[in-house]
C-alpha cells in the first residue's frame, strides 16, 4: 500500500487529477481498447474533477475512450434531485468533459427492482473488462461507497440500509435534517472494488483521521472496510495533513521519506512499468 500524504486538500485534488490523467494516458485507450474508471461522488473527490475538466479542456486528456461506473446511489432519490449522485455527477463532472453519455455508468436507485439492477451493473463491469482504476472515498466510519460498518469484505453490488453515522454525515447535503436522508443506497461491494487493477482512496480532514488509522494501522477489520485494500496489490491512498492526526509520528514519517518516489508516479516522463516495479 503507498500513503501519499499532501498539505492540504487542494493538493490532494491536484495530485489525483493528474495521477488518473497519467494512468489514462500512459494505457493509450482507443476505439478498441477502453479505459474503465470507477468513481466516487462527495465533497473530497470535487476539487480533482475541477481540475480533470480542466485539463481536458487543455488537450492534456480526453475521456473519449473511458467508461466509467460510479460506485453508489441512493434508493429512491429522483434522479434530478440535487442530492442525487446521477446529478452530482453530471453537473459535477460529465457535462463538462468529452466521454459518450453511454459510457457513463450510474447505478439506478430507481429501477423497479434493484436486486437486478445491481445484478445487471456487476455484469457491465465485467463485459467492460474490470475496472482498471477504482477511485474511492470514505465516511469518517470508514465505509468505502456505501459499504457501512459490518459489511462482508467480499461483497458485490447490492442494496445497503445506512448506518446512522452515515446518515448523520450526509444531513448536511439534506439542509442538515437527518430524517431527511434516503435511508437506502445502492453500491458496488468491498469484492466489487477489490476486482480492480488498481484503487485510488481520497481521504481528507480530521473527521477522517481515526478511520485512516484504522484502514494502515490496524488489521483488516469489517467494521472499517476500507482497511481491506491492505489487501489489494495496488491500493493508492492520498491524504491532507490533517487526516494524519491519529497516525504514528513512525508512520507519517516513513510516508513522507517516500515523498520524491510519489512524485514521480505523476510525472508525465515516468512510464507505469516504473510506477510497478517501484510498487
Ligand atoms: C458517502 C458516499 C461515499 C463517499 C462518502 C464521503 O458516504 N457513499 O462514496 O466517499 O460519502 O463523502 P465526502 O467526500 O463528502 O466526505
């Protein structure tokens, strides 16, 4: 596992956006050959979307050749409520940039019946080839998408109740009203986003500092799920400083020695067979 720990949360931004721009570049997709990005909606992931359309509007990357799945969506939010990860992400990230709508893969919280609705998104993944590159976030509980405190670490897409920390959490999308918050969500599994080649965590702010002890510090734990990348072969997690607090001084440090060789998994003239063997 790397920890690539920046000072704040723009860096983080910053340092995402270009590491995706780089692994889609460096794969070279074509008309035969997609790249497949999971995503994430909240607030962390925001500033690196900023600057992904940014840089598609310089010719730096297009998304022509992507096809992406988002990792979850609530149960029962009309799809243009402003809450809704299908408008989230189109007015966040979509309308902006160059990819085919079609190749836009959102889970439908709406669809009559979701246990086929899940069933269906696991089988798009797979006729897409896999996930190439999962980018994630976490809830200060340490879920990864909606996979709350308990969930297996081998689950698939499913339907999900959320634990109250979550829903306490996203009241502030909801004018703060708890009641407020769809009490269900559709999400791909902890197994889903294990699948991937690679897994990108985004993990910013004290409120997140215990979880992220808990997903490098502690053992694999189901109650914080996003610890089960320790398991992955190529788990990325990029951090503000203020996510460190509750590491070991030991940790931070050997982290940050680390600083130049993270620096080079983002520069343009760095191949990935480097960004492997380094691993
Ligand atoms: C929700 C989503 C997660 C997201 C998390 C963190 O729980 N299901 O996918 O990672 O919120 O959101 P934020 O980045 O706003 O803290």
């Amino acid at each position: 596992m790397r920890l690539v720990i920046l000072d704040n949360a723009s860096d983080v931004a910053e340092w995402a956006a270009k590491y995706v721009t780089k692994t889609i570049n460096d794969f070279q997709p074509g008309p035969n050959k997609y790249f497949v990005l999971g995503l994430p909606t909240g607030s962390t992931p925001y500033g690196m979307y900023q600057k992904l359309i940014e840089y598609q509007k310089a010719g730096k990357i297009s998304f022509k050749y992507v096809k992406t799945f988002n990792m979850d969506e609530y149960v029962n939010l009309p799809r243009d409520h402003p809450e809704s990860y299908h408008y989230y992400m189109w007015n966040t990230f979509f309308k902006h940039i160059d990819i085919d709508p079609k190749n836009a893969h959102i889970l439908d919280g709406n669809a009559p019946d979701l246990v086929k609705e899940c069933l269906n998104y696991e089988n798009k993944i797979k006729e897409a080839g896999g996930i190439d590159l999962f980018i994630g976030g976490i809830g200060p509980d340490g879920h990864i998408a909606f996979n709350e405190p308990g969930s297996s670490l081998t689950s698939r897409t499913r339907v999900k109740t959320l634990a109250q920390d979550t829903l306490e959490a996203n009241a502030r999308f909801f004018g703060n009203d708890v009641s407020k918050v769809p009490k269900q969500a559709l999400t791909v599994g902890v197994g889903t986003v294990m699948d991937a080649k690679e897994v990108m965590i985004l993990i910013n702010g004290s409120h997140k500092a215990f979880a992220l002890y808990k997903a490098i510090e502690e053992g694999v734990n189901h109650m914080w799920t996003v610890s089960a990348f320790q398991q992955h072969p190529h788990t990325l997690i990029i951090c503000d400083e203020d996510a460190t607090l509750e590491l070991r001084v030991k940790t931070v440090k050997y982290f940050k020695a680390l600083s130049d060789v993270h620096q080079k998994l983002i520069q343009e003239n760095e191949t990935m067979e480097r960004y492997r063997t380094l691993h």
